[in-house]
C-alpha cells in the first residue's frame, strides 16, 4: 500500500544541535520515494522561507504556513490569504502592545520596523533574514501589503493579554515556548492540511505518518494515529501522542522511523 509522510522542519527535519540536515534523512526521504510513497514537508513556513536545500530533497508537495498554502506534485492547490484590513488591525494592536511582530506570506517576510526591535530574538531572526539577502517590504501600510500568518516576540505577560483581544477575532494562537507565539487563521492547523492532501490523492488516514518536535505539530500529532515524535521533542507532553518515538534528529531520528514503518 502506498504511504504518506509529513515532516516538520525545524528540529524534525533539521538537527537540533546546529540546524543542518542530516544526510540519512535526505538519503531515506529519497529512497522511500523511489518505493513509491508520497513525501510531503508539513511546516508552519511560509512557502518563500523553505529554502532550497530542503527543496533539493525532493518532496512531493509541501503543506506550508500551517496548513494555509498547499503544493501538490508542483501544483499550487490551495492559498488563504489575509485582507489588507485584518493584518492593520493586527499591526496596529502589535504598535498598541509593544510586541515585536513578523508578518509572513508565501512571497515575503518582513518585522514591522516602525521602531526598533527589542527582544533578542527578534533582532537574531531579523538579521538572520538579512543574511540571506531578503528584501523585506517596509511600507506595511501599503494597500497592497497583506500577510497570511505572523509572530510575535514579547517581554511582559500584559502584552501578550491585550494583544489576544484582538487577535483571537481571526487567528489562533500556539505557544512556542518562552515569550515567543505563533498566530495561525482560525480553522486552519496542520492537521487541516493533512486532511487537505489526504483527500487530494484519495488516500486513508491509515496511510499517513506525520513526524513532528514542537507545540505547533500538536495538531497533526494528535489527529494522525501514526505519529511519530523526534527524541529530541519539547515539551514533554508531547510524547504522549506519539505511536512512535524515534531518536534525536542528529541521531538519525528520521531514518531509523521510516526503516521501522517500511517506507525504506
């Protein structure tokens, strides 16, 4: 029987020590393509920011923006974009509360620059993105400017509060640990995108295995019965959702799970 396999990226896909992949993870992610299983990467990145060495891995489509924007063997299947009126009203309550905001498009990223940036974070993952030479737009409150998820980073509990009334009118929100959030369109999850691609290729949830490390893998982990979570998992909780747990993702987690469901 054919078989289907998502993957997050970060600390799934990646090595949690330095954020490289793993060579038995490319080489067993191609191998289970030539058995003839499908292999999809399932991440909460916008489709511009899976760059091109996970591309060159070669998958079969790619679930992006937790579940928001949807590729199928090279097909661009589904897109939910936000209006122009809803990313302002987030803006301007990110201004409001003092957060530190990255707004985040299939085409584009960007942070609001109106003033300085201030958690740590947010300045590494800002300068991150200028090293890899992309052009953030600076005009957010251009009408054509619009965003399909973000992020925040905040300092104080308050801010966080006052930013949700707001933002729970359109967007969920998962806890990425610490004070950093991530904001996904209200009815759309990873595990939507599952479901999305499951009935694309008229395949059953007994097909599918999804491989995943954080909060926002919760989703798919929890609605896939084969589940696999990586060693090196946070929090703890979520091996409780596990079918399967593998090793570290430097430890060769990925390959040693798909030996051990067959798919290679």
């Amino acid at each position: 029987m054919k078989k289907i396999a998502f993957f997050d990226i970060d600390g799934t896909l990646t090595s949690e020590l330095d954020g490289s992949i793993p060579e038995s993870a490319v080489y067993a992610i191609r191998k289970s393509r030539e058995n003839g299983n499908l292999m999809f990467i399932n991440t909460g990145r916008c489709f511009q920011n899976v760059e091109e060495r996970f591309r060159n891995i070669g998958f079969d489509g790619y679930i992006c923006g937790c579940g928001t924007n949807i590729y199928c063997g090279g097909r661009d299947v589904l897109y939910v974009p936000q209006s122009h009126f809803v990313i302002m009203r987030i803006l301007e309550q990110a201004r409001k509360t003092g957060v530190d905001i990255l707004f985040e498009s299939r085409k584009e990223v960007c942070f609001d620059t109106s003033r300085p940036l201030r958690h740590p974070d947010a300045i590494r993952q800002y300068q991150a993105f200028l090293d890899r030479n992309y052009t953030m737009p600076e005009d957010l409150e251009n009408p054509n400017f619009f965003s399909d998820k973000f992020v925040i980073w905040y300092e104080e509990p308050w801010q966080l509060a006052q930013f949700l009334k707001v933002s729970n009118q359109y967007f969920s929100c998962i806890d990425r640990g610490g004070t950093f959030r991530e904001f996904v369109p209200l009815g759309y999850s990873k595990a939507t995108g599952i479901a999305f691609v499951l009935q694309y290729y008229g395949l059953t949830e007994d097909a599918a295995y999804a491989f995943g490390d954080s909060n926002n893998d919760l989703p798919m982990l929890s609605c896939i019965k084969n589940s696999v979570v990586m060693g090196n998992a946070s929090p703890a909780s979520l091996f409780e959702n596990a079918a399967y747990v593998t090793a570290n993702a430097s430890a060769d987690g990925i390959r040693l799970a798909l030996e051990h469901f067959h798919f290679c």
